[in-house]
C-alpha cells in the first residue's frame, strides 16, 4: 500500500438478531484482555496519527481522496530532502508500531496491523532503488498529471474563489518539480540509470502540447473558462489576470525546459535497451517489483511459464469459438475475418461513448444476481483526454472523493478508433466500471470502520486482480450473449496472459521492443496502436502488467476451493462479499481469510 496509490472498499454486513435476553452484567476485565484492548486502542491512535502525517507529507494524495486541506501545497517530491523525509517517516511509524505489537490482537485488529507493518516495510524497501534518477516517460509523467489537475476535469476543485487561490499556489510550485527532474535525470545520466530512447521520444509530444502560444489554448486555463457565475467581477477579472501571468511565464517556460532538456540531452544519453535488467542492479529491482506488484513470491521464470501456459489454454477456448461460428481457418485466420469487419468498429468517438452508456444500462439491474452489496458513490464514463490519449491504455478508472461528491470517473480511450473495436466493450466495462474498479475501489473508500491508511491505500494484484475476475463473470451476469463480446472477453484475457509473458521478456529475458511487438502480433488480433502502447508501457512500468492475471487466478482459485468444500452451502454473494469486505489485500493475506471463512461454514 504506497502512497501514490488510491483504492478501494466494501461495507461490512451484519446480521439481525431476536429480541435480546436480559443482559448480564460484564465482570471484571482481565489484565490480559486490557492489555490487549490497550493494544487496539494505541495502534487505532497510530494509525490517525501516520494518516495525518501522510497526508501533510504527500497533499497531492489528500487532493485525490477529496480532502482540501492542503490543496495549496506541492512539495518538491523528487528531491533528496522528500525521499529522506519519507524515509524517516515510515521507518518511525513501523518503529512506533512494532513497540506496541501484535501479541492477543485478533479480528481486523490484527489484520490492519500485520498490513501496516507491511506497508511500512515496502515503503522502506521501494526507496532503496534509484526511480528518482528517471522520473520521467510516457506513461508516469508528472507533466501529465498536473495538466490533468490544472484542467479543472479531476480531483482538484475549482468550486470557489479558495479552490481558485489554492491552485494558483500549488501550481506556481511546478516549475520546481520540472527543475528537479532535469538534476535527478543528469544524475541518472552519469549513474547508466536512464530511460529507453523510444520511451522518451514519446515523451516530447506530450510536453509539446502545453507549449501553447495563446493562453486560449493551454490545458491550465480551463479552468477560468469555466469560472462560476457566483464570483465578483473583481474575482474573476483577479483571477483571469493571474491564471494568465502564471501560465505565460512560470508554466510554458518550465515545459520549455523540460522539452529542450529531454530533446537536446537527455534522448541523445538515454538507451537503446527497453528492459530494467539493463539497468545496474536492474534484476534485484524487477525481482522486488515483481514481488511488490503480485504479492507473491513467485520467480519471474515461474510468471513467464503461467503466461505461456495461459496463452496456450486461451487460444483452445478461440478455436472452440471460431469452430462454432463456422469461420474456417487457422487462428490467426480467425483474427484476420474478426478485424477485416468493418462492423466490428466504432464510426466516431460520440458512437463509442454512447454504446458505453447504453451498456451501463444494461448491465445495472443484472448486477443483484451476483452482488448483495453496491458502492453508494456513482462514476462518470468521459474520454481520455487528448494531451496522453496517444499512450494511455484502452480504459482507466479513477477513484471518487472520500465523500462521494466527486464521483469515480472511467476513462475510454477514443484515440485511433481501429484500436478500440467493438468487441472490447463490455469486457473493458466489466472490468473498469461495474462490478470491476468502480465497485471494488468505491466500496472501500465507504468503509468507514477501516483506518483510512487501508480505505485509501491498496495491493496492485488485488484491484487489477479483482478487475480482470469482474470480466470472467460476464456470461453469468447474462451479457456475452454476441459471438462477438465472446471473443472479445477472450481477448482482453488473452492479453493480460500475454502480458505475463512479455513483461518477464523485457525485464528478466533481455527481450526487445520488436520481439515484444513480433509475439503480441503472433498471438493476438491486435492492432498496431494498442501493441505499440502495450508495449511501450510495460517498459515504462516494469512488473506493474503481472498483477492483473496473477490476481485473478488466485480469486478464480479461491472461489474453486470455496464451491467444492461447501457444496450446496457456497453462495456466490457471499464469496464476493468476502473478497471485497476488508478492502484490498495482500493476495496470501486473502488465501489465509477466505480458508478461514470457509473452515467456518462448515462448523456445525
């Protein structure tokens, strides 16, 4: 559970009782169960405390999970004195918790403390690698994200005149970020630690576009397009002046920058290689990421089997669909009639988002037939937005504000419209929106008896896990029923075991972009976009691209163990509420609830 991070939730249901008999009087506690109530109590006040701090230290997060308290601070992240105060923070916390201890703790107690020190431990462990020194490519950029907050379309606010003077503040502290970059990547420069050459390259467009002429035109101006009817005239025409000032010479000069830097030195300097093994002491840090991501001690020689494996079982389930759809042919034959259709394509962006929204109907009242319980926040389906479209994923899900008011937001990536066909959409649904990230994140933000560091933080294989699981229930929830989304379910799973297969390639293996690229086209309809993307990602993410089916193997294997050792007693609601009700975890940690859960379903 890392700080950047912001994820999920579910509401604990309890059940009803009869009338209560007369109660009786409680005697004495024991010194051994005050001890152990002392512990809860100190650990509950340890958890508000570090929440505090966390928050303080990293108020991008607070904005995100809709606390405005700090919504004027941006902290120099990239530098030596931010990695050392994160350090002192998280070795304090584990410190401070590990004095209490866990001895006679049980219940959740128990579980929010092994996961806090767990949290802590990886925290410690991440800084110990150098991602500083290349803090920036196509797919993790900060340039982005502050676009992304500035246009006024996310999670900062820009209701009132505060919001409007909070982000002025915030915002004349990027130039810093941007500044810090450019030193820790001719660190990285002189350490061998930088990024892909093709990565980079990428990367140029994407600052190009807040490199504007005319304020007009900038993605930070937004917001004063959009400036409420209820502020003065002598506010808006403050504000106007300042948005204007702040973009012409703090703004566009920092992109400038950071676009000259990247083009003139740092793409001559960055590598030809695509894998993180390249890098010094690259396999110790996949070997971590890989551990991190998955939540599991798995090699990433192990990974690269399962994913063969899967792509093998995958492509059986194919040809069984292709036979039953009279197609003749190899596979790949069958890819090439399903992407020769032009019906299988969306004729422009409005078509697309609107054949979303119409699935949002219907699959809404289908959901109770799986689920007995449902986030009280709504989302949003937008576009992504043009300035990343190029490099962004074909979906992404974005979390709503702790109070609900901000709702979750899924993005369906419009660009190249040859790349997102038809037969992607209900998969990409299940999985983004409902009963996938919206579902699983929104639920765990409402669960306000958790301690926040878990209703906010989350295990990268449990929420991408949990996402690609919602897809595999598409035919139980009565969807699936077009050949079609068939063989598009089959083919988002396709990809995420093609994933595993190509991530452990690039990092572990020594594969290269066009190797990469050569086994996705052999393997998959896909098209030349998204492979590019895909790809280009993997590099920019190491390990990240494993937790998706390492995730959802293990819950499909949960829910397996679960049906066979309760028979006619398993309750498809109440193994999900299961999964979903303690918020995200580590993926042993789940094995070891739901054995327990099911040990006491068969007590008599």
């Amino acid at each position: 559970m890392h700080r950047l991070t912001a994820l999920f939730v579910v509401l604990a249901l309890l059940c009803g009782c009869g009338e209560s008999p007369t109660p009786i009087a409680p005697a004495d506690p024991s010194p051994a169960v005050t001890e152990v109530t002392d512990h809860a109590a100190q650990l509950t006040t340890l958890y508000a405390e570090f929440w505090e701090a966390e928050l303080k230290l990293s108020p991008m997060t607070a904005t995100q999970v809709g606390d405005p308290r700090y919504n004027d601070l941006l902290p120099n992240t990239l530098s030596a004195d931010y990695r050392d105060q994160s350090r002192q923070h998280a070795q304090s916390f584990l410190e401070r918790a590990e004095k209490i201890g866990a001895p006679g703790l049980s219940g959740q107690d128990l579980l929010s403390y092994e996961l806090f020190v767990r949290s802590q431990r990886d925290t410690l462990a991440e800084l110990e690698f150098p991602r500083h020194l290349a803090p920036l490519n196509q797919f993790f950029s900060f340039a982005n994200h502050f676009a992304s907050l500035g246009s006024g379309s996310t999670a900062q606010p820009f209701k009132t005149v505060k919001d409007y003077d909070d982000w002025l503040s915030r915002a004349r502290k990027i130039p810093v970020i941007f500044d810090q970059a450019i030193v820790n990547m001719r660190e990285g420069m002189a350490a061998g630690v930088v990024q892909p050459k093709v990565l980079m390259e990428k990367v140029l467009p994407q600052l190009d576009q807040q490199i504007v002429d005319k304020i007009a035109d900038s993605t930070y101006y937004g917001p004063i397009t959009r400036l409420p009817e209820t502020f003065s005239d002598e506010d808006k025409a403050r504000l106007t002046a300042a948005y204007e000032k702040m973009i012409t010479e703090q703004l566009v000069p920092a992109y400038q920058r950071l676009r000259a830097f990247v083009a003139d030195e740092y793409i001559p300097a960055a590598r030809d290689t695509v894998g993180l093994g390249a890098l010094p002491n690259g396999a110790a840090w996949y070997a971590y990421l890989v551990r991190q991501s998955t939540t599991t001690h798995l090699t990433p020689d192990q990974i690269h089997q399962i994913g063969l494996d899967e792509v093998t079982r995958i492509h059986t389930e194919m040809e069984a669909l292709q036979q039953s759809m009279g197609i003749k042919g190899t596979l790949k034959d069958f890819f090439a009639v399903v992407k020769a259709d032009p019906a299988n394509y969306f004729s422009d962006e409005l078509e697309l988002l609107a054949a979303y929204g119409s699935f949002r109907s219907t699959i809404q009242p289908k959901l109770a037939a799986l689920f007995d319980i449902q986030p009280k926040a709504d989302f949003e389906i937008r576009p992504v937005e043009p300035f990343r479209a190029a490099s962004a994923s074909s979906g992404q899900y974005n979390a709503p504000s702790e109070d609900g008011t901000r709702p979750g937001i899924f993005y369906v990536n419009t660009f190249d419209l040859r790349a997102r066909p038809r037969w992607a959409l209900e998969s990409l649904y299940l999985h983004e929106a409902t009963p996938g990230h919206h579902f699983q994140v929104a639920l765990q933000r409402e669960l306000t008896d958790l301690p926040k560091f878990r209703r906010f933080g989350g295990e990268t294989a449990f929420a991408e896990g949990w996402g690609l699981y919602a897809e595999s229930l598409g035919t139980e929830l009565g969807v699936y029923t077009d050949p079609m989304m068939q063989f598009g379910a089959l083919d988002a799973e396709l990809w995420r075991a093609i994933r595993l297969v190509t991530d452990t390639g690039i990092h572990a293996k020594g594969w290269t972009r066009d190797q990469v690229l050569e086994y996705m086209y052999a393997n998959s309809p896909s098209e030349e976009t998204r492979a590019v993307s895909e790809a280009e990602r993997f590099m920019a993410i190491p390990g990240q691209a494993l937790a998706y089916k390492i995730g959802q193997l293990k819950i499909r294997e949960l829910r397996d163990r679960s049906a066979k050792a309760l028979g006619e007693k398993f309750d498809v609601k109440a193994f999900h509420r299961q999964v979903l009700q303690d918020g995200s975890l580590p993926l042993d940690v789940l094995e070891a609830k739901i054995d327990r859960w099911i040990a006491s379903q068969l007590s008599p």
